[in-house]
C-alpha cells in the first residue's frame, strides 16, 4: 500500500450524529398551524404527512397500515409475511381508501419472483427492497428485476450512508432511497461490525445527490424524537421512516406484558435471531439456512405502552408544525431551502434536555 493510498484511508470530514447540531431560528410570518408537511411521492401519489412506519414485524401489520393510511401517511407491510395474508391485506385496504394511496410493502432480495408479481396484482403501488446494506449487487439486480416486472412501481431501497451508495440504486432505477446504518434504537450493527456513519453527515451527503437526481430520500434508524425528525427533513430528506415511535402502539402487532407493574409492548430489530427466524435473515445477508451460523444485527426488548398510534402522530404533527415556525419555513421544500445548522458541544446537548428538576410531571 502506497503512502497516498494510507492517507486516504481516514475521510478529512468528521461524521456528526443528529445530536451533535441544532437549528438556527429564522424570520417567521406565519403560525404554525399553517404549516404543510404534504410530500408529493410522484404524478399520481401525495402523503398529508412525512412518515413511513418501519417495515418490522412488531410495528407493520394491517392496523398500523389502515391507521397510518386514514391521516395521510404510508404503512410499510414487513416481509416476515406469508404472501397470500400480504394479498388479503393490500386487497381490503384497497377497497376502503381507494385508488392513488400508496400502498407499500418490504420484501427481500430472495423473495420469489412470483410473489412480487402477485403483490403488484393485487394493488401493491409501492416495494421497499428491505436490506442493511443497499450498496451491494444483489440489490441492484433485484431492483433491476423487479423494473422489469412492474415498469412504473414506486421502489424504495436501501440502506445506504454514502452518495456513491446513493448514486448506484439510483442509476439502478429507484424513485426512494432510504439512508442509515446502525442508529436504531435495537440495531447493533456498529457494535458488531464497526461499519456505519453519523446520521446527519450521511443525510446531508445522500439528500443532496438524491436531489439531484429528482429521486426522494428516506431518513430510517434512529429517531426517536420530534426534534430528530425535524434535524433529518432539514438536512435534505423527504420522509422519514419510524421504528420506536410507533411501537409500542395499540395498532402495533408486538405482544403486550406487564413488567414490574409497567405495561410494555415487544420491540425487536429485523436483525435479531428471533426476527430473522421469522423470514428477514437475508435483509442481513444471512444465506445459510442454520441460525447458528447467523451473527445477530439486532436485539429484541420492549416499550413503554403508548396507546392509539393517532395520539403519537398528533404529537409529532403538532411538534414538526412548531418547529417549522421557528425556522421561518411554511412546508418541506422551504425547510430544505432555509435551515442552517450549528454544531453544539456536549454540555450545550445537555442543556437541551430537561434539567435542574426533581419530578418530571407531564412530559
């Protein structure tokens, strides 16, 4: 290895996490409640609101599409399904909000190629190529494989961190590319693997080339905030995908138990042993059939009992709509176009959160 080759090895920039910067406040002439947080997904598909629920198997089923659906919003069916439930499912969905909504679900690169058409008769709009790692042959290939099938499908695929990951599912034809790597709240795949990238610098990076090329882009992994899901939809982002806050959820399908006297709901990675016995080993490229041999990416807990899903997109619209005042933006495209950022020390982070209180009462 030459001596140039070893100082490239380390990139010149520092990877900032959304924690490490804040939003500097702008000139406002309007009231939050003003606000649109509408996000147009192509000619025939809009969303009142910027959320995807996360494609996992203790977050998407039917109840969290249906709800998710009524407010504007995309429920993301998880691949651990068997097809035909997936065909019932879409169907009668389909014949309460009708046409035009998207209607989305995960599958992997292994899923047959039957069964993609299957689901694309049936009324399916939208396919999210569920991977860890988007930057990879056999994501292009399937991404190429299923174009071929249903020329004008909405694809969704990823994960990337990294516009060169970026440029190649686009130049594969995806009209979504979804960004993150190790920064879910159950996900262990920078403790495992060491790989990753801090979620802002990724998706600024990412967002812009996206832009570029007319293609959206999906913030997954990670937030488990309002003010996170304002940092990524003001770095450049389109939507953004949401794991913790919907679990937890009446419409979630994790099982509920009460421990220690508190009521919780099962919450686990679709890299945990348990999730990837269900179906979704080969979102971690896991192709031997053994789950000895499988390194798990994920852990299986619980969360706090939310209750109904809509009090949570209540409080995250609420939320999204003031934040958007104190920047001075009146919809996403403005946002894109007037939030700068600061970078914050840790004692400034620190200050952000409550402090200086005994009790917490109400928040």
């Amino acid at each position: 290895m030459s001596a140039e080759q070893e100082n490239n090895k380390l990139l010149p920039s520092l990877s900032l996490g959304l924690e490490d910067v804040l939003i500097v406040p702008g000139y406002s002439d309007f009231l939050p409640y003003e606000v649109s947080l509408e996000v147009k997904l192509n000619n025939e598909m809009k969303v009142s609101l910027p959320f995807l629920s996360a494609a996992m198997d203790t977050v998407t089923e039917i109840d969290m599409a249906r709800a998710l659906l009524s407010v504007g919003a995309i429920g993301v069916l998880h691949r651990n399904l068997n097809i035909s439930t997936v065909v019932e499912w879409i169907t009668q969905l389909k014949s309460e909000f009708g046409e035009n909504k998207p209607y989305a679900v995960a599958v992997g690169v292994s899923t047959p190629e039957e069964d993609i058409r299957s689901l694309v008769n049936c009324g399916v709009n939208m396919i999210l190529i569920d991977s860890a790692h988007g930057h990879s042959k056999n994501i292009g290939e399937k991404i190429k494989e299923i174009r071929e099938i249903a020329p004008d499908l909405f694809i969704i695929a990823g994960n990337v961190v990294s516009a060169e990951g970026a440029e190649y599912l686009i130049s594969c034809g995806v009209q979504a590319v979804k960004v993150g790597l190790g920064s879910g709240s159950i996900c262990t795949t920078r403790l495992i693997t060491g790989v990753g990238s801090g979620e802002f610098s990724s998706l600024i990076e990412v967002s812009r080339v996206c832009k570029a090329a007319g293609v959206l882009t999906i913030a997954d992994g990670g937030l488990t905030s309002p003010d996170e899901i304002v940092k990524a939809l003001a770095a450049g982002v389109d939507l953004v995908m949401l794991g913790y806050l919907f679990a937890g959820t009446d419409e979630a399908p994790g099982e509920k138990k009460i421990i220690d006297g508190k009521e919780l709901k099962l919450y686990r990675g679709m890299g945990s042993l348990g999730a990837m016995k269900a179906g979704s080993a080969d979102r971690y490229s896991k192709h031997s059939t053994d789950p000895k041999n499988w390194v798990s990416e994920g852990v299986e807990s619980y969360v706090r009992y939310k209750g109904s899903v809509d009090s949570v997109l209540s409080y995250l619209k609420a939320s999204l709509q003031t934040a958007f005042g104190y920047i001075g933006a009146k919809n996403i495209n403005e946002l894109h176009q007037k939030a700068k950022f600061v970078r914050v020390t840790k004692s400034v982070s620190k200050k952000s959160q409550v402090h200086a209180v005994e009790t917490i009462l109400n928040f």
